[in-house]
C-alpha cells in the first residue's frame, strides 16, 4: 500500500498540469489500495470515460497527437 507521503513524492516527478485519471468504476463498487502511479495518453471517449494508453506502450508521437488525446497520469489500484 502507498502512503499519501509516498503519493506525493511520486507525483512530484511530473507537470502539474497533467490530467490525473484512474483505473476503476465511479460507481464505488469495490475499493483497492494504491499500488502504482504511471504517465501516458489519455483518450476521452466522453467526459466521463475513455482509454489509456501507457507510456511504455506508446508506438510514437504519433499516438500523443491524435485528436481528442491528453498526457495524463494514471493512478493503477493493487486488484
């Protein structure tokens, strides 16, 4: 489990300015501690849903300059 001190410290790498999204429901089905923090393209389908697409899966700057694209951070949950 993180700490909010190790979240911080995590998140200190990285633009201010970046979206933050995370991996679960918003409906509160199930919770899960924080596991790991990661940085990527985020793909809005919606203003409340897309897809993420991790930075070590990235093809090229091809993938961050497609439409509707947004650096972003992911908070990834332990299950």
């Amino acid at each position: 489990m993180i700490t909010v001190g190790e979240l911080k410290l995590m998140l200190d790498e990285y633009d201010d300015n970046r979206i933050v999204v995370i991996a679960t429901d918003g409906e509160g089905n199930s919770f899960s501690p924080l596991d790991n923090v990661g940085w990527g393209v985020y793909f809005a389908d919606s203003t409340w849903a897309g897809d993420f697409v991790d930075a070590d899966d990235l093809e090229d700057d091809e993938d961050i300059s497609v439409d509707k694209s947004e650096p972003a951070i992911v908070l990834w949950p332990a299950n």
